[in-house]
C-alpha cells in the first residue's frame, strides 16, 4: 500500500461556491479523512495549490484549511508538470478560455458549469479535450442530491409506472441589497459578466432531466427581469440587465411534458429551495434536496370539487417519505471522488464529462433563444 499524491489546480475558490462545496466540503475533506482509498489498496491524496487574484485570501484561505500551496500566477501553475488536474469555479465569462488554456497545457480538467456562455465556445473545448485526449468533467451536482436520488430510485424501481409529468418549482428571495444584504454576487444580474438565471440554471435543468426522465427534445422558455435595479457589494446601485427569473416548459423523450420555474424574486412557501413533483400511472413522487415523498395509485384520494365547502382531505398526510436506506455523502465530495478515481485509472468512462456539459450550454441558449423569438426551440444532437 501507497500513498499517490495527485496535484489539482484550483481556481476561483475565494468565491462562495468554490470554497465551500469544492474546496473545504471536498478536497480540503477528502484530506482530513487520510486521501481517498483506490481498489488496488493505494492511497491517493489530493494536493491543491489555491489559484485567484488576491494573494492574502489565498494565504488566509490555504492556512484555514491545511493547504500550503497558493499562487496568484496561473501561467505558473499550468506550467508545472507536477500538478495533473486543473479545476475552475470562477466566472462563467472566463471559462470557455481558461479550460482551452488547460486543455493546451496538457492537464486533465474539471469545471463549474456553465462551460461557456456561448454553445460554440462549449462546443469548442469538449472537442479540443477530445482531440487532445485529456480526461474531463463537469461538476452535475444535483444528480447527487439525497432527495434526487430517492426520486431516481422510485423511477427506476417501477414505482412511478409510466412517467407523464415533471414539474419542478426552484428558488427563492436574493435581496436587492439595500435593506439586506444580497446572498448572490451582483453579477448574476449583470449581462456583460455572464448573468442571468437562464444561463445558469437551464444547464442544471439539462443533466437533471436527460438523467432522470427524459432526453430534452425541445424548450419554451420565458425570462424576466422583475427587479432592474439592486445594490452591489460596495453600496452601489446598478442596473440589473438579465433575467432573474424563466418559467420554461420541456418536451422530453416518451412524450414527458416537464415545467420549470426558476426565480431569485419567489417568496418560499414548499417544502425546500427546490422541488420536483412527478406523476405517472401508478404512482407520485416529490423531492427536494435531502426527502422525497411518494404516493402510489392505490393510496390516492379522490377528491370531489366543492367550493362551497373547506377542504375536507389533508393532502399531506396521504404521502409517504423515502426513508434514509444508506448514507448520502456531500455531492460535491461524491461526484469529486468519482472524478479523482477516473483519473487514477479505475474508471474507463465518465459521463458528466465536457460534451454534457455543452448540452447545458445548448439548452441555456435555447432558452434565451425561445424567449426573444417568443417560440418552441427543437434540442438537436449535438457532434463532437
């Protein structure tokens, strides 16, 4: 038994995302626990070097978390041999270009999505990882969200019967920034920096349905920007140009229809951040993060409309929970480890690799698309 140090680049984890899930939820984790355990009993251990702007955050961030190695100088980074794996969680607007750089330099790559902000740039560098050979990933964390997973489980074990209708409600109020302080970073609201909830959210619509009910064969989508002015970090005010909400309706394989309102202007009244309500002959389901709820065709009520009377039947008390069967780890680290054995060797394949994410790409497009020429977008195969 050894222990198999592998070395992973990793960029524009100051940022809320990038340090909390990737860095200290993941890698920083997989560290504590003593390296990841490979099937030919090896050990293998990541070792990050933090790469960002501000050198302070870094050194603070580094020290934090037990990681010795930071640099604001990523022409350097991708330049030592040493490291295997370069990995970004920065801005969308720059994405498309620092993956083409990794790519060049030789390094295996794992990425935020959106891959790009345009499907020709994410077209671009799934192919140049292709051509290069390179192994690739891009993080789809939502098909490892507990609650998704028992959703997936109802489905595959026949339970749902035939599958008719998704509808999936996502969201919740970011304060504008003058009462309260925003809880997203103003240029999610900005279209010059790669804004917009379409773009961002469309992409995890992609992998979420084409995995667990159905190839999206087409898209209507509408955006709205309900709130154009909010307050950035410093207390100014600017305007917010993009979308900050879509309402999208999907055709999916086997005549699936799926509807799905995403929104950072919704008031939560449901069960979590994100719901996925689906129907079919012979059962439902609903599932948000961490529960999923179910009921079979035999225990439906009946109900009988009445508006002259109060609501006889308690509809919640007629579902089910999913029971917490085996342990569900943090998504981030799962679908991390995943992605550290494949470029160890003990995987031939990855399936959450560039080209799906290009596919969200598409879909995001699609949607945007859909929305200014206020039509039905068909979802062709994409080549790479």
């Amino acid at each position: 038994m050894a222990e198999r140090r592998i070395g992973i680049i990793m960029n524009g984890v100051t940022g809320r995302m990038g340090m909390n899930q990737h860095l200290i939820r993941s890698i920083a984790a997989i560290r504590a626990a003593g390296g990841l355990s490979l099937a030919d009993g090896d050990t293998l251990m990541p070792d990050p070097i933090l790469v960002g702007r501000n050198a302070a955050k870094l050194e603070a961030l580094g020290r934090a978390h037990g990681v010795n190695r930071w640099t604001t100088d990523l022409d350097a980074a991708l330049a030592d041999p040493a490291d295997e794996i370069f990995f970004d969680a920065a801005t969308t607007q720059l994405r498309a270009g620092l993956i083409r750089r990794a790519i060049e330099a030789g390094k295996h790559v794992y990425t935020e999505k959106p891959t790009a902000d345009s499907l020709e740039d994410a077209v671009a560098v799934a192919r140049l990882a292709k051509q290069r050979g390179i192994k690739h990933g891009v993080v789809q964390d939502k098909l490892f969200l507990p609650g998704l997973r028992k959703l997936k489980l109802c489905i595959d074990s026949g339970f749902i019967g035939k599958l008719l209708s998704v509808r999936g409600e996502f969201g919740y109020w970011v304060f504008e920034g003058d009462w309260q302080e925003a809880q997203r970073p103003s240029w999610n609201y900005k279209a010059a920096e790669g804004g917009g909830i379409i773009l961002d959210m469309l992409c995890h619509w992609r992998y979420v349905l084409d995995n667990l009910f159905g190839a999206v064969q087409s898209v209507s989508c509408l955006g709205a920007t309900h709130i154009p002015e909010r307050v950035d970090e410093a207390g100014r005010r600017y305007t917010a140009d993009t979308d900050d909400a879509a309402y999208a309706t999907f055709q999916l394989a086997g005549g699936v229809i799926a509807q799905i309102n995403s929104s950072w202007v919704t008031r939560v009244r449901r069960d979590d951040l994100v719901t996925f309500h689906v129907d079919g002959t012979m059962g439902s389901a609903v599932a948000g993060l961490q529960k999923c709820w179910t009921q079979a065709r035999i225990n439906t009520p009946k109900p009988v409309w009445n508006p002259d009377i109060p609501q006889p039947i308690d509809f919640f008390r007629s579902w089910d929970e999913v029971p917490d069967n085996q342990p569900y780890p943090n998504g981030f680290r799962a679908q991390w480890e995943l992605f550290l054995r494949y470029v160890a060797g003990e995987a031939d394949s990855f399936p959450w690799d560039l080209e799906a994410g290009a596919r969200g790409v598409q879909l995001a497009e699609a949607g945007l698309q859909s929305w200014r020429e206020r039509r039905w977008i068909d979802i062709p195969e994409l080549e790479f």
